[in-house]
C-alpha cells in the first residue's frame, strides 16, 4: 500500500505553487513513497542498541596546523589591479547607497 498518496501530491505542489502534470504527480508519488519506504526500513534497524554513526570509517581530526607562509606582494598585486584605492581593490558600485 502507498504512504505517499497522488493526492498528497497534488495538494502539497498547489500549497507550493508548483503546477505539475498528472504523470509527474504520479512519478514524484511513486518515488516519495520509495523513499518514505527505505526511511521506514531503517527506522526498523535503527535501535538504542546500535549507536548512531555519520561515516561508516571512524575519522580523526583531519585538520592541519596553520603555518605562516611567504605571501603575495601588496603593491605588485595591486599594480595588477584595474582600480585600486588606498591599498584596496576599487569594484562598480551595486547598491544605491553612498
């Protein structure tokens, strides 16, 4: 039996303003309801005995430590600039405010 019905369907799209035709109502209830069904599946399975994982491979902290590096020129980068202006990049004003 469906969860997911193609009336359930029509209304939720006409709530958002979506307009789908009867064979897309009919495909997105079918795939709804596939999906409402593998949720279900592991609702099943999940259990308070069986921890919650988010990665199937435990992980550690994959992050590096910052290192401080050489950096680009701020005057031969600003050279290169098509504007700049008091060591900043100058760009076309895109808001009506001063």
């Amino acid at each position: 039996m469906s969860r997911i019905s193609t009336d359930e369907v029509a209304r939720v799209a006409g709530l958002a303003r979506i307009a789908l035709t009867e064979e897309e109502i009919t495909r997105i209830a079918g795939e709804l309801d596939v999906i409402a069904s593998a949720v279900a599946t592991v609702s099943e399975v999940a259990t308070p005995d069986i921890p919650a994982t988010s990665h199937p491979i435990p992980l550690s902290n994959v992050w590096r430590d910052d290192v401080v590096g050489p950096t680009l020129d701020r005057d031969e980068v600003m050279a290169q600039a098509p504007a700049a202006e008091d060591g900043m990049f100058m760009v076309p004003q895109i808001l009506e405010e001063d």
